[in-house]
C-alpha cells in the first residue's frame, strides 16, 4: 500500500488492530454532536476511511433532491435515449473532476474552503467559503422541497389530507428539521445514517423501478416543438452541463469528510478512487430514476414529485414518502453540514450548530419563496449553470495549485485568519493571493458571456450556435492565466516544500512570520512522490 508519508507497509495484523482502533472510535462518535469547526484535525482523530466518502456520495444521494435533477432533460423535451446520454456524459465528467478533490482534506485537516487558502490566500479564501455556502444552500433547498412536496403528495394519496399550500408550508418546516438535526450531530453520524441509508432506500428505488416497468416505454420520443433551448443539441448539452453542475457542487464539500482521513494510513489513490466512484454511482442512478419516471407523466414539465406519486401504484406511494423524508434529510443534511462549518469560521461569535441552524432557517425561506413566488424548474437550472461556471475555475486553481506546489501544505499557516492573526506563509498581500483571485476573476466573468438558460442568457451565448461552452471557456482560461501569473509573478520561496515548485522557481522574498504560533502536528504534508 502505497502511502502518503513515508515507504512501508503495515503488517496485517497491525493494520487490522488499526482498523478496529478506528471503527471503535467512529462508533463512539455517532449520536454525539461533533465538536469539531474547521480547526485542524490532529492525527490521533483521525478515524475516517476513504470508503466514508463513497458511503456519503452514495448514500446522500439517494435522494428526490437528486432525483429531480435526472427528471429536468425530460422536462425540457428530450426523449428517453437522449436523456441517458446527456446525464452519463454529465455525471461521467463532473465525478472525474471531483476524484481529486478529495485529497486536500488529508493533507490540511481541515476542508476545502480552508485548504483553499494555499493559493488564494487565507482571507481570499472566502471565495471557496462563499461558493460553498451557495451550493449548499441550493441543494438543501431541493431536499426540503422534494422531501416536503413527498409528505405532503402522499399523505393527500394515502390518507385523504388536505394538499393547500398551508399543508406544503408545514411540510418543508418538518423535513427542514430533519435536515438540520443530522447536520448539527456531524460527520460520524452523517457516515453512520449513509450506510443505513443505501440498502432501505436502495431498495425502495429498484421497487419502484419494478413498480413503473409495465407503463414505461423505451421509445419515449419526448416533445421536440417544446425543446427548453429551441432545439436538439443545446438542450442537450444544457441537461449534461446541469447534471455535472449538481456533482461539480461537491467541490468544496469532500474536504469535510477527507479531513478525518489519515495520510499516514490511507492512499491517494484510495481517496480519488472512493470520491470519483462514490460520485459516479451516487449520482447516476438517482438521475436516471427521474429520467425514467418522469417520461411516464402526462405533462413531462409538472412538478416531479406530486407527477411520481400520480402514476405509482398506491403501495409504491408509502416508499415515495419514505424516499422523500428519509432521503431528503440525509442529503439536505450533508450541504448544511458543510455551510455550518464555513459559516463558523467567517463569524467565530457563531458556534457550527448556531451556524448550522441558522442556514437551515435560510433555505427553509428560500422554499417558500421558490415555491409560492418563482418558478422553481427555471431557478433550479438557471442557478446550476451559473454555479459550475463560478466553482469549475475555483477548482482549476486548487488542482494546478496542488501539482505546482507537489502536493505541499502548512496546516498550521492555514488556520491564520481563523485564529483572527496575521502573517504565515499563505498570508501573501493581506492575506490574498491576487495571482489565484484574478485568474479565478477572468475565468469567471469571461464564462459568464456563454450561458444559456430559461432566466438568463450571456451576450455571447449565440457564439457556438447556442451551445452552452461558458463552463469549459471559464476552466480553459482560468487554468492558463493562473500559470502564466506563476510564471510571471513566482510566488514566495516559503509556500514550496524542499523541491520547490514542480517548474519555475520560487521569488526569494518570504512571507510574514505569524503573529502567534500555535502547536500543529504535522508542521506540513508532503506526499511521497
């Protein structure tokens, strides 16, 4: 097994010790609200695996949130085949850039947000906090409105109750909760209620699957006269570029969990396998269960769930239900958790679980206003689009920063701004790093002229015949700005490990020594070459 640190292998009954060592402290954790922010993790707390990540990518996604997500291509007029293809070219691309996401959290303690300080700066990186805060609320906005609309649709099914708009209000209220009590318990809870997860609501989708066969006609030609974008081929990429969107948004989340992962006992390869897997297979199947039951609705652009609940089997309804509370609060709870953790560290008066909860409040007002007030189809797929352009330059820099530093970090420098001090090797020019936050800048608004959705679209969104490019343009250019600012302006000697940059050379001019030190273990990461 190749390491992180050092060259030798366990021996099997030592790795097995280890093992159970770390299972037995994972299990103490559950049910016990962590006390953890982004500070850094120490080695000896370190009891996460990078099977972890899998469970929570799979089994937090096994939700109507993402569900609904694969129900968008058939709603905006593509056929079933078409919908495949677009959600597996999306999911394909989106889990092969998120894979290495993952292995930052190993290597600082701490999540990517905070991790993100290395090259932006460790007051630049707000961005990464703010991004963060964004996808969360997003997607924890879907989980309470499909888990809120499947209480409330299956209750007027089963039991006769009344579906006003008053029912819908109470609805989200309640799965609002769920959400926010799984994120404040934190992350061994959230691993714990993932594996549990997976096998319930696994099986209530392959019921329903078996339930919705005898109506489902491959052959689903979808509504060519009513293509969202006016024609076959920017709708379709509109539909990949919003499935990738939706796994892209993991972005800044997969350090939460990787933090507790040891470098010293766990591989890269086993934390990039596990985040890109864990992503492929969480995403794919929810996806393609919207696809595939949305091309039975009489009107393919209804509302998903109440559309779900009217062509089931009133026995599948009770799983509906169950998928929409259980499901929905696992996966609302897994954004929330992560916005907590930001949040915290921007406003330290603010502990995580006030944090927390105060952005369950938030997202809960979003529902009503996307409910009651906007369309919710139109602001869901306009938002996605908009986010992957904002967030695929942010990980362009944290993925060319890792290579050009050879995957070294100071822990103990990235926690300056949390600590409120000043100076460190990532304090740069008051604490931003304006090489990262202009490339981001340029990439960013030179992509925000592509797009093309319902809601908004860029002037040069026409440029390539309506198809939607803004995501790669913002990425293509980020990445080549970002190195020839390297390369023009070298940034301080002191960010590099003993090797130095992987080409250039590093400006002989340091950074400021810190203003107070506090003890971290390791003083820095450097992976085996």
């Amino acid at each position: 097994m190749r390491l992180w640190h050092g060259h030798a292998d366990f021996a099997p009954e030592a790795e097995a010790e280890e093992r159970a060592r770390e299972e037995e402290a994972a299990h103490h954790a559950v049910g016990v609200v962590e006390s953890r922010s982004v500070e850094y993790i120490p080695e000896r707390e370190r009891h996460g695996r990078p099977r972890g990540i899998f469970w929570i990518l799979f089994g937090g996604d096994l939700a109507l949130s993402i569900v609904v997500v694969g129900w968008l291509p058939i709603a905006f007029g593509l056929s079933w085949w078409a919908s495949v293809t677009a959600l597996l070219a999306g999911t394909t691309l989106g889990s092969i850039i998120l894979a290495p996401m993952g292995l930052f959290g190993p290597l600082t303690g701490t999540n990517n947000p905070v991790s993100s300080g290395a090259h932006f700066g460790v007051v630049g990186r707000i961005i990464g906090s703010v991004l963060s805060i964004l996808g969360a609320v997003c997607f924890c906005a879907l989980a309470i409105w499909t888990g809120g609309d499947a209480l409330i649709a299956a209750g007027a099914r089963l039991f006769g109750l009344p579906d006003s708009d008053l029912a819908f209000a109470v609805g989200y209220a309640l799965i609002a909760v769920i959400v926010m009590t799984i994120a404040i318990y934190g992350y061994a809870s959230l691993v714990a209620f993932q594996k549990w997860l997976v096998p319930t609501v696994g099986v209530i989708f392959i019921l329903g699957a078996i339930a919705l066969a005898g109506k489902f006609d491959p052959g689903y030609g979808g509504a060519p006269k009513a293509y969202a974008l006016g024609s076959f081929f920017p709708t379709w990429v509109l539909a990949a570029v919003i499935a990738m969107s939706t796994i892209l948004s993991y972005c800044p989340f997969v350090g939460d969990w990787a933090r507790y992962i040891s470098p010293r006992r766990h591989s890269k390869a086993s934390v990039v396998g596990a985040t890109g897997i864990g992503a492929f297979v969480g995403f794919i199947l929810p996806f393609l269960f919207g696809a595939y039951s949305a091309s039975l609705f009489t009107d393919a652009s209804a509302a998903y769930v109440p559309g779900l609940v009217a062509v089931s089997p009133t026995w599948y309804v009770v799983g509906i239900l169950i998928v929409g509370v259980v499901g929905g609060g696992a996966q609302g709870g897994i954004g929330i958790y992560g916005t907590g953790l930001d949040f915290s560290s921007l406003v330290p008066r603010l502990s995580r679980t006030q944090a927390t909860a105060l952005f369950g409040g938030i997202t809960i007002a979003i529902v009503y206003l996307g409910n009651f007030v906007f369309n919710m189809i139109d602001s869901i797929s306009a938002f996605l689009v908009l986010l992957i352009i904002l967030v695929v330059p942010w990980a362009v820099i944290m993925l060319v920063g890792y290579v050009y530093r050879r995957g070294v970090y100071y822990p103990d420098d990235l926690q300056v701004f949390n600590r409120r001090e000043r100076g460190g090797r990532y304090w740069f020019a008051r604490g931003y790093n304006v090489r990262a936050i202009v490339a981001w800048a340029v990439g960013s608004g030179v992509g925000l002229l592509f797009p093309t959705t319902q809601l908004y679209t860029g002037p040069l969104a026409d440029t390539f015949s309506g198809v939607d490019v803004s995501f790669l343009v913002a990425g293509a250019l980020t990445g080549v700005v970002y190195l020839l600012l390297l390369l023009l302006f070298p940034e301080p000697r002191a960010v590099f490990g003993p090797a130095g940059p992987r080409f250039g050379a590093g400006a002989e001019r340091d950074s400021l020594p810190l203003a107070a030190t506090l003890d971290a273990e390791p003083a820095a990461h450097t992976p085996s070459e």
